[in-house]
C-alpha cells in the first residue's frame, strides 16, 4: 500500500509555540486534528477540549504515534482508519530511544509501518568496547502497546527489535489482544494459514546469560558492565549479558501472525524470539500463528512464560537453546491437518559443531504441555514445510527437561503420527546421561499416537538406552504410552476425531476398549524453581514463585479453557 508521508513536527512546534497552540487552523488532509496536541507532547485523550478547539475539520479526533527525538517530533498520518508510519518515523536504519506508546485505534484501525521498529540503542561489540555503556534493566527505551492495537508490517525483513536493556510493554486483555501481523492480513484481509513469513517478528534482546559467552566475557571490564554480545540469528540484534533476572517488559495476551524470516538454513528470526530475556520479564497468553520457522525461541535468559500457544508452525513449536532455564506452564501447539510443521518442542544446550556439554546448560521444566502432531512428512501436505516431520518432542545436543502432566498426541486418522518423543545424543552422551541420572525427568504424562517414542544417535557410552524403558523407569511415575494400533484410538482430546484443531482434554481418558486411563497429576508448584547455574540435579522439593497446582491433564481443558476467546486458527 502507499504510504503517506510522515511529518517532522518540529517546525510545527515551534509554530504552535509561538501562536500559543490555540487557534491553529490544521490542514485536516494532511495532519491529524490530534497533531496540535501531540506537538505540544502533553497525552491528550480525543475528547479534550484542547483537540476540540483546535479541529474544526470532520476528521476524527485520532491519535497516531508519536514521539519526540533529538529535537525533531515524529507522527504517523491518518489514512482512512488506520495510522501509516513510513521509514522517518521507524525503520532498520533508525533507533528509536525514547519512550513510545502505540494507541489502540478505534474502528478496527491498524497500525501501518513501512519498516522495522527498533526500539532502543543497540550496543554491539565496537559500541562497547568503545565505552558505550549497555543499557541494563530498563535503562533504554519503552515502548509500550495499548491493548487492542493492532501492528502491521510489510516485508519479511521488517521486524520489532527490543534492544538490551530496552523494554516493551503489550499487556492486551483477552478481550482487546495485540495483534501484530503482516499488511496482507490486517488491512488486506487476504492472507490464509499458507502465508508465512510476511513480516520478521518479534526480537528481545536482553543481558541474560548465553552459554555463546565465557564466564570472561559476562565479567564487567574497566569500563563496562560485561563483554558478551552474541549476534541474534536471522536479522541484526546483540544480546547476552549477565543478569538473567532482567525485565524487558511484558507481553500479555499478543497475537503473532504469519511471522518468521529464513535467512539461510540455521540462520532464522522466529514469530517470537527470546534472546538472553531474564526471568523479571512476563510472558503470559501469547499466540503464534503461521510461523516460518519457529513460533517461540529462546536463546539462553531465563524468561518463563505461561498460555502459550503455537498453531501451524514451520519449523518448531518451542525451542530452547543456549543455556536457557525457565518454566512453562499451559502451553499448546497445533498443527492442523495437512499442514507441515517439524517439532512440538526441539530442545538443545548447544547445537551442531559445538560441545554439547558448554555451560551455563540449558534445562527447561514444562508443565501442562498439549502437543498435537499431525503426521504430515517434510516437505508434504497441503501447506507445505520444509523444516521436518511433525513429531512431538525431540531432546538432544545437551538439553535437559523435565516434563510433567502434559498429553503429546495426533489429529491424524487413527492417531496415526511419527514419534511423540525422543531422546539423542549428537556430540557428547550428555543428554541421555542426564536422563538416566534423573536430571532429566518426566511424570503423569500421556502420549498417544503410533509413532511412539524412540531414540536416534544414541552415544556408545548410553548404549542400550530407550525412551520407553526410561519413562517405565522408578523415577518417572505415571507415564502412559499407547502407540500400538490394537490400542487406539484412545479419547484424550474433545472431538479430536473429527476436529483437526481440537485442544481440550476430556474429563476422562479412554482406551481402545473404553477403559479409563488413569494418570495422576503431579503437583508441579511442590518444586523448587530452577535458577543458573544449579541445574544440573535431579528437582529438589519446594515452592515454585510459577506454577500453579494443575487441575487437568494438558494445556487446557472445558474447566480451564484459556485459549478460546482471544487466540486464532483454532
Ligand atoms: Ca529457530
Ligand atoms: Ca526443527
Ligand atoms: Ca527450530
Ligand atoms: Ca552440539
């Protein structure tokens, strides 16, 4: 779409300034009848008297963004509904580092950007050394979202970068999400579940730790506060750092849509991209829908997030990596029918070409987990992916998990699906050794399909192992595994024979022969939350700060249902 152009108010201002601010006759065609109150950089809401006074035009009282820096004020322009934003206001070749707030806009207005949104300074490698001091802990820019709002982008190379020590805020409510999308959705309303990637995504970048840093470089220098910075994958960001309590804000109730950016293969931004975000951040009911690549990723930090849900993904629902510590709890992932999609969670410590034993380790506790594969093959089915089988969960290259009440199944005839979950090893025996010394851990989980469970590339020094014996083990209580054809289907997700996208757990659970299946909850919220750099132990009792005691199996049930409402796709 055209955009208009943006104006630098500062002329204006002055102009304003110099007449006072009242009496302003405004050329309603190119500025905002809120223009004069945004010049004056004092919040006024439509019906103040001031906007009032100075509008004499039909325009609606509508406030685009704006901000004021180095002087000069910057505004989108109204056109039609929506807010247009071109590359002066916002773009990858401008920081944007002061405050910034963006509207919810009434009658379903959008808010248009050209480019990229950088909010804060990024301090790279060269900055630093330099003496640039890294923004800590809110230190840099907020940018803060209004519920309801709604954010499009126009290309694949356009995203929101959150820089070190910067924060954004988007705390939507389950009746007004923030939605941030592609123009082909928003404002053309013609994207389907086919179209990925239309627009970048979300990048944080934060001061956690990073095990792509030394103890070395996370120790402050003579003139900064450390010397890591890790280049985020996909498009450009720094992060990394030594404080995996950082807040970089909080995402409540956001809606991801048709994101992702594949630079080369391995080289990819996600819809949602956790990099080196501490634990003081909030993520809590946030949508990923029609990813390329991956919905949600994290890169070390320790930011825990809860109500998450991935629909249609690429590549990989959940993946952690690079010393990531975290919880999550009530997390989804659907892939529907015949759409291509690589793993529920894929989860490493650090991958291919580097020692699968570097620290900080990564090791994630999740509770509550629904995956539902849909057995299409890489490369197969009616929305194409190139990135892999659809399987449940795969655990390899240093990664640690414990994993708790969670139902890994598939909506495919019959249960039919590839593995549900996976062990293996690639360059050390870490990952299945910490299985089998109880680091790792999995109880009162369901998985149900005929892929099973299995174990690929499994190192000589944990030969013999199996996933299955393992769950079978005296440690990992309550498991159940029903992947024999003669024992599906099984009743575990409301109308999941019929409904591509079903997600609620049934009250009960059922097998082949209509015999209940009886798995015990655990009481995840008994447990001592998992911090740096103790991680390497079997779970110690205590009392979580992040879990609540769970009621159902899976992610959600007609009791807790938490994603209707607000979420799409499903
Ligand atoms: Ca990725
Ligand atoms: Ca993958
Ligand atoms: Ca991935
Ligand atoms: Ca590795």
């Amino acid at each position: 779409m055209k955009l208009k152009n943006v104006f630098a108010l500062n002329v204006l201002a002055a102009t304003l300034a110099a007449c006072g601010g009242g009496d302003v006759n405004l050329n309603p065609s190119v500025t905002p009848a809120s223009s004069a109150a945004a010049a004056s950089s004092t919040p006024v809401t439509p019906s103040s008297s001031s906007v009032a006074s100075s509008s004499s035009s039909s325009v609606a009282a509508v406030a685009c963004a704006t901000y004021t820096q180095a002087g000069q004020t910057f505004q989108g322009a109204l056109s039609g509904n929506n807010c247009s934003y071109p590359a002066a206001f916002a773009s990858n070749s401008k920081q944007i580092t002061v405050n910034l707030t963006i509207p919810e806009l009434p009658n379903g207005g959008v808010h248009v950007f050209e480019g990229s949104i950088f909010i804060g300074e990024d301090v790279d490698n060269n900055a630093a050394v330099g003496g640039k001091r890294i923004p800590q802990n809110g230190e840099g820019a907020t940018l803060t979202i209004a519920a309801g709002a709604k954010i499009a982008f126009q290309n694949g190379t356009d995203y929101l970068r959150i820089a070190r020590g910067s924060r954004i805020v988007a705390d939507g409510t389950k009746a007004k999400p923030i939605i941030f999308s592609a123009v082909k959705d928003l404002v053309q309303n013609t994207a389907t579940v086919a179209d990925r990637g239309l627009w970048g995504g979300l990048q944080i970048n934060g001061n956690g730790l990073t095990n792509k840093c030394t103890d070395a470089q996370r120790a402050a220098t003579s003139n900064n506060v450390h010397s890591c910075h890790v280049l985020s994958e996909g498009l450009p960001g720094t992060y990394g750092g030594n404080n995996n309590t950082e807040s970089s804000g909080s995402l409540k109730y956001v809606v991801v849509k048709h994101a992702g950016y594949k630079v080369v293969e391995g080289n990819e931004l996600n819809a949602v991209n956790f990099n080196a975000v501490g634990s003081g951040t909030v993520v809590d009911h946030v949508q990923s829908y029609a990813a390329q690549d991956d919905a949600f990723e994290w890169f070390g930090g320790a930011v825990n997030a809860k109500h998450i849900v991935a629909v249609a993904t690429s590549d990989d629902s959940f993946d952690f990596t690079e010393g990531y510590v975290g919880h999550i709890q009530y997390a989804l992932s659907v892939a529907p029918a015949g759409v291509g999609g690589n793993h529920c969670v894929e989860a490493d410590n650090a991958g291919t070409d580097r020692p699968d034993n570097i620290k900080p380790l990564t090791k994630v506790r999740i509770s509550n987990l629904t995956c539902v594969s849909n057995n299409v093959t890489r490369n197969t089915g009616t929305v194409i992916s190139p990135d892999g089988d659809s399987i449940g969960l795969l655990i390899r290259e240093g990664f640690f998990i414990e994993l708790y009440n969670s139902i890994v199944t598939s909506n495919d005839v019959g249960m039919a699906s590839k593995s549900l979950f996976i062990f293996h090893d690639t360059e050390g025996p870490e990952t299945i050794k910490a299985a089998t010394d109880g680091w790792s851990v999995a109880k009162s989980n369901l998985f149900a399909g005929t892929g099973g469970t299995a174990q690929t590339r499994v190192n000589a020094a944990n030969a013999g192992f199996t996933t299955a014996a393992w769950l079978a083990n005296a440690t990992n209580t309550n498991n159940v595994v029903v992947s024999a054809t003669n024992q599906l289907p099984v009743s575990v997700l409301k109308n999941l024979a019929t409904n591509d996208k079903a997600y609620l757990t049934l009250p009960t659970l059922t097998d082949a022969t209509s015999a209940a299946i009886n798995i015990a909850l655990f009481d995840v919220s008994k447990l001592a939350d998992l911090v740096q750099p103790n991680v390497n132990t079997a779970p110690v009792a205590g009392t979580s700060a992040f879990f609540a005691n769970p009621t159902h199996l899976g992610a959600a049930s007609e009791t807790n249902d938490w994603v209707a409402g607000w979420t799409v796709g499903l």
